[in-house]
C-alpha cells in the first residue's frame, strides 16, 4: 500500500534522520539545514500534483541487465596497498576504536 | 613558443607531436608554467606534480622516439578530482578524501593511458560534484576566466575552466544533472555527457550511481569526439556500460558541413519564464543559424520537464546518501579522533562533509526512509518514466533537441551559495537528460552583453551520441564563437 503524501507530514526531524545518516550536527547547524531542507521538501511535494497511477518505476534509465560472469577468483588490492590508504592499521589490520566492553 | 603551444587543441597537439614539431616534455612544460602563472588568480586545479608530470612526458618522448606510433601518445589532458588515478590523490573536492592514494586506475583513466596521454593536472569540482559553482569544494572556489568575480559552474567547473583558460587542451569531467553541460556553457568550451551506460563509471567517485556519466570538456567538439572515442565502450567492471559498438564519428564530425535533412526539436518549455532574456536571444539565434545551414526546426512538447528538479533533487540524494556511506574513516580518508566506534563514525561525517553534502546525503536518507519511502522515492521514480517518455515521443519528430543550457550565464562567486534551492534552480535545463539516460553536449553560442558566455544544448536519443557530436560540429564550424579566449 502505497503512502500517501498528506499536507503537513513533509517536515523532517532534521537531528533524527542526521543521526540514521551517522552525521553529527551542531545545534546552529541543525537549525539552518531545517530551514533548508523544509523550503527543498515543500519543492520537491510538487510532484503529488502528478498522476502517477498504473506508471511504472524507473531505477536505471539504460539497457542494463544483469551481466553474468564466471564466478572465478581474480587479484584484488593487496594487503599493503589496502593497509596504506588505512588511517590507522596494527598488525597487518586495519584498526577501529574499541567496539566490545 | 610555450604561450602558443598551450593553444594547440587535442588534436592540434597530437598531430604536432608526430610532426616532430614539439615534444610532450616541451607541451605539458608549457601547460604547467601557464598553470603557475595563472592558477593564483583562477584555482581550476587541486592537484599537480611538475616532476611526475616530466617523467610521463619524457616516457612517452622515447617511446615516440623508438617507433610508438599511437596517435594520442604524449597528448596531455586534466582529470577532474573525483576520478581515480594510480598513484595520485583523488579528492573528489571534500575533506573527507584528504590523505586518500588511488590504488588502481578508473576504467576510463587506464584506456586514456593506454593511448599514450598524459595526465597533466587534476581539476577542481564540487564536493562529490555536489554543486553548480565549484563552491562547495573543500579547496576553494574556482573563478571563472570570463570573469574572476563569478563562478565556473560545477561541478566541474575546474576542467571547465581549465580548458577555457589553455591549462590544458581537454579535460575529463562528470555529468550527473548538468556538470559538464553547464560549466562548458558558463565557460564557453564545448562539454558533451554521453549516453548513460556508453562509459565505463569504475573508478569515478560515485554521486549517483542512475545518472553519473563521464563525458570530456575540450575546446572543439573534434576534441570532444576524439577523447570520447578513447573512453567510450563496454567495461567487464561497470555492467551498466552497453555492448553495442561506440563506433568512429570523428570522419563524421570533422567533415560536417551543414545540417541539411536533419530535424532539431525545439521544446516551448525550455523558453518558459525565468530564462534570461539575453541567453533566450543567444540561443534563439543559434537555432536560426541552424536553420540556415538547411535544419529543419519544428516545435516538440516536452511537458513534464518542469517536475525535472524536483524528481532529480529526491533521487539523486536518495543515491548519494546510500554512495556516501562508505564514508565513515574506516579503511581510508579522514577520521576524526574518537573513544568509541559509533562516535568516530558520526565525528568523522560531521567534520569531513562540507554543508551541502551534509544536506544532500540528509535528505537522501529522509526520503528513503521507512514511512516515506513510497512518497518521495517512488513516486519520483515513475516521474522519472514520464520525463524518459516525454522525450521517446519528442524524438518521433526530430532527430535532436536544441534550447538553452543554462537559464542564466555565469552568476557571481557568493549570489547562490546562501540559498541551496536557488541554486538547484538552475539545473532546469540539464537534469532532464541525465533522467531519461540521453545524450546532449553544450557548445559555445555567443556572448552576452556583459561578455559572458553561453551555450547551446544539443540533446539526443540513447545511443545517438555521435549524432549529436556531428550535428553540434556542423554549427560549430559555421562560427567562430569556440575561437574567443578569456583575456586573463
């Protein structure tokens, strides 16, 4: 079942969704790119004067289709020119911060 | 002698370089003092290395030296930022690459090598093409050679403005709503973005995967055509790219003379409210002078491309948003100090990204997210079908469209940056093509009163690219409009 767009729900919690797209904002931030992001919502809801009924999806405007190959192990990067574009490696591994207590 | 051998074009160069007239070590030497020179007051480049630069140059000396005949080799040509190159940084204009080494060559990138051209410098962009100025590059705004007070157009307005100011005789560049097409027209050089799927994307840093297409910027469309022709072709490493053979237009774009027997498309849409009246002047012109060399113009509906920006502006961030994820300092780039893992990832986004990327990968996430995803994304998708069809049957009436690239010329560095919508405006003309998956160049048309460029939008069915290339050639060689230099 398809949503439907409704007058007032195109305004976004703009610290909710930075938080799912893992992007810290400042409070001054924040309050700009609500502004910004209400005026481009309002613009972008135009489209519900569309009819789109019974018109299907575009995702990739091209001929494209699957393309087979065979499943054959082939050279990747190497372990060294991985580890040197890495900012931090130990012992041969790229290394994080601490993720288990 | 070096001032005028940065004025060889593309192939001007290639055909000095057999006639023993110069060398690669003497041009890429000339292109780079030029850079020296000029790049205080212009910033088109990120990145050059005179001593790497030397070493190709003088590699593809010998091996002419020693009997290499391939007819490209030594040919010097910028990369825009946000295509890998072995070996150089690739920073795709945002802090978040700073540090970055590419490991391996794009596709299009190792086909230029193979044919023997030299990589001279790399060119400045919007922050992951993001933009329609170069002004939200982490490495400062590029100026336009017209007109240091205002912008290049984006993104890639650095080759734009490279190859406007004789940096460089072409450059490589990417188009995913307009970012070859607007910074020719704004710059004055020809820009061509092909057929989605006609070339390889592997190892162009990812915008949005549907519409990115790598395209070259040169000062004639034979230029033009004779990059395209190196890097076009189907890539075992991108499945979007088409088996259909690219064939050779340029026998056809060199010789095209007239446009007798050939229809051009003229949308009433694109001459709508908000097109500056001198670029409406410039472009009207353009299209009578069409019609004089035998076109035959008829007038073609294209009634939903006023839902362009906004079906673009849902899809491309929903897109960019799931590209951009690989972005968290991890296995490359910056990382933001932190204690723990979920920190460093929301630290390094923050501080990494500029504002309009923050913005773009936001919105991209919001609109599909759960809840909203049907509204926004899907909807979109299905404008996304009735834009392609607008263009299927415009295309039953003539063989291309022709209308105006840009609403306006050039704007100044700072008018737009404030307001991101006003900005996104002014894509009106371009991102339809990138919708529907077509072909269509900017070739040089004139100059406003105020001495700005403007350019001529040749749009074409999938697959017609060299069509299109042929038709622009015919125009082009009926006027001196690509022979004006910036005086800088």
């Amino acid at each position: 079942m398809a949503m439907k767009f409704s007058e007032n729900a195109d305004r976004m919690d703009v610290r909710y969704v930075a938080g799912l797209a893992r992007i810290a904002l400042s409070d001054e931030e924040a309050a700009q790119l609500q502004g910004q992001l209400d005026d481009i919502l309002a613009f972008v809801g135009e489209l519900k004067a569309l009819d789109v009924e019974g018109v299907e999806a575009t995702d990739v405007a091209g001929e494209a289709q699957n393309a087979m190959r065979e499943d054959e192990p082939r050279a990747g990067l190497s372990r060294e020119t991985v580890l040197a574009n890495a900012p931090l490696a130990r012992h041969g591994q790229i290394a994080v911060p601490k993720v288990i207590e | 002698m070096s001032a005028d051998l940065c004025e060889l074009g593309f192939l001007e160069a290639a055909d000095a370089l057999a006639k023993g007239e110069t060398t690669s070590a003497e041009l890429t030497a000339a292109l780079l003092a030029r850079s020296e020179q000029l790049e205080p007051a212009l910033n088109a480049l990120t990145w050059r290395d005179a001593e790497a630069v030397k070493a190709a140059a003088t590699a593809a000396d010998e091996a002419r030296a020693a009997g290499d005949e391939r007819p490209l080799l030594g040919v010097p040509i910028a990369i825009k930022d946000l295509l890998n190159v072995q070996g150089q940084p690739c920073t795709a204009g945002s802090n978040i690459l700073k540090g970055y080494t590419a490991p391996y060559d794009a596709t299009v990138i190792a086909r230029l090598r193979a044919a023997g051209c030299v990589f001279v410098s790399r060119t400045n962009t919007d922050e992951f093409a993001m933009g329609g100025s170069t002004e939200t590059s982490a490495y400062g705004t590029t100026r336009n050679p017209w007109d240091p007070e205002r912008v290049p157009g984006g993104s890639s307005g650095g080759s734009a403005a490279a190859v406007a100011a004789r940096l460089a005789p072409a450059a490589l560049a990417s188009d995913t709503g307009g970012s070859i097409r607007q910074p020719a027209a704004f710059c004055g050089v020809t820009g061509f973005k092909p057929t989605y799927g006609r070339v390889s994307r592997y190892g162009c840093t990812a915008f949005a995967s549907s519409l990115d297409q790598v395209g070259p910027m040169a000062r004639t469309v034979e230029d033009a055509a004779a990059v395209y022709q190196v890097i076009a072709g189907l890539d075992p490493h991108d499945s979007t790219t088409s088996p259909r053979p690219v064939g050779d237009c340029l026998a056809d774009v060199r010789a095209a003379e007239d446009l007798k027997g050939v229809r051009l498309g003229l949308p009433k849409e694109y001459f709508a409210e908000g097109l500056d009246p001198e670029v409406e002047r410039l472009t009207r012109a353009a299209v009578e002078q069409c019609r004089g060399l035998g076109a035959e113009i008829v007038d073609v509906d294209l009634p939903n491309s006023k839902y362009g920006i906004a079906c673009y502006y849902i899809l491309a961030p929903a897109e960019a948003s799931a590209n951009l994820a690989r972005y968290d300092g991890v296995r490359y780039g910056f990382r933001a100090a932190a204690e723990e893992l979920q920190e460093m990832y929301e630290k390094t986004r923050a501080q990494g990204f500029g504002a309009e990327v923050k913005r773009r990968v936001i919105l991209g996430t919001y609109v599909l997210s759960s809840g909203f995803h049907d509204a926004y994304y899907l909807r979109a998708q299905k404008v996304r079908t009735l834009i392609r069809r607008d263009f299927d049957r415009a295309f039953e009436q003539c063989d291309a469209i022709v209308g105006p690239v840009t609403p306006t010329a050039a704007f100044k560095v700072g008018e737009k940056s404030a307001d991101p919508l006003q900005m996104y405006l002014g894509d009106i003309f371009t991102v339809n093509v990138n919708l529907a998956g077509i072909c269509g160049l900017s070739v040089p048309c004139g100059f406003t009163a105020g001495g700005l460029p403007a350019g001529l939008h040749v749009v074409g069915p999938a697959f017609e690219d060299a069509r299109i290339l042929t038709i622009a050639a015919a125009y082009q060689h009926a006027t001196e409009w690509h022979r004006k230099q910036p005086k800088i």
